[in-house]
C-alpha cells in the first residue's frame, strides 16, 4: 500500500464516520441563527398548511398529506445542528444552553409526535390523523415554551 493510498484511505474513513449534524458549521453565530430560523420556518409552513383539512375547512387528501407529512419529517432534523455553543441569540432562550438535556427532550418529543402523526397519515384514519396532528402542535408549544422568547 504506497503512502498516497494510505493518506486517502484514512481520509475516506474519517469521512464515514463522521455524523451529518457534525457537517453542519457555521463561520458565524448569526449564521447559524439565520439557518435554524429558516428551517424552522419551513417547519411552520409544513406544518400549518395542513391545519384547514384538520379542521374540515378542506377534504382530506391522503397522498398529498402524506407528501406533506415526509417533508416536515425531514425539515424537522435540521433546526437542531445550529444551536451550538457560540450561537445564542434569536429568539432563543439561554436555558437552551442552561439545559441541552431539555431541550433535547422537547426534540425528541417532536420526533416521537411526528411519528404518531406519520402512522396516522399513512393509516389513513382521519380522526386519529386528527388527534396525532394535535400532539404535533402540543410539542411545538412545550418547546417554545420552555425555550424560545415570549412564548
Ligand atoms: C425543541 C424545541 C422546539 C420545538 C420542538 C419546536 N420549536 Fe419552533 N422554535 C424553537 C426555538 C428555540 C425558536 C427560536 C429560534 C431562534 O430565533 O433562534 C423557534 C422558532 C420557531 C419559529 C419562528 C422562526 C423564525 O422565523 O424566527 C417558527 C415558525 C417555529 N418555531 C415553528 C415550530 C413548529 C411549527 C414546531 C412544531 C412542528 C416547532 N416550531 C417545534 C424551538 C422549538
């Protein structure tokens, strides 16, 4: 094995070992602050878009729930990377940093909701669409109010 290889080899496990959220740097706090409020933004477009068929405003459409739904599973990983040590500000509350083993709990209790809400969706059960859609909302509140200002 020349040295040339060697180096590349190390290089590319290095590489594959090293986790997604871990790639996500930011050169400034305020970029980071810009990032998460962008993702989470979109979090709040997917999510309140679909508030007109939980309240029968408009008929359930389940492919286009479902297209929905997949989409703010994956918008919704990506806040969390950008609230690392230097990047506080925003509309963040410094308990987020007091306390990362809460905010990680409020993380994960999107994440478990948002399961719920995709078994739902996928079921095709509107009325339990509709109560997993509620959790949903209710874990969005907890977190914000426990560590996002004025809430
Ligand atoms: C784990 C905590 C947490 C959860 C869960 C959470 N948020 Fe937030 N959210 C925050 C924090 C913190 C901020 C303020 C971020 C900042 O200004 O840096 C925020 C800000 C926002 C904003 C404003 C972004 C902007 O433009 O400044 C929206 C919209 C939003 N959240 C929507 C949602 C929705 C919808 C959900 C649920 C589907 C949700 N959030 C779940 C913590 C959370």
């Amino acid at each position: 094995m020349n040295k040339t290889f060697f180096a590349a080899a190390i290089f590319l496990i290095a590489a594959l070992c090293t986790p997604f959220a871990a790639q996500a740097q930011f050169a400034k706090g305020e970029d980071a602050i810009k990032y998460r409020q962008s993702a989470l933004q979109l979090m709040g477009s997917h999510f309140g878009r679909m508030q007109p068929v939980m309240k029968g405003q408009i008929p359930y459409d389940k492919a286009a729930i479902a297209a929905n739904i997949a989409i703010l599973n994956e918008v919704s990983k990506l806040p969390w990377a950008a609230f690392g040590a230097g990047t506080e500000g925003g509309d963040a509350k410094d308990d987020i940093w007091l306390d990362p083993e809460g905010f990680k709990k409020a993380q994960d209790k999107l994440t478990i909701s948002l399961k719920a809400l995709t078994a739902a969706s996928d079921a095709g059960n509107f009325d339990n669409l509709r109560v997993a859609y509620g959790e949903v909302g209710a874990s969005c509140k907890a977190c914000h109010k426990a560590f996002r200002k004025d809430n």
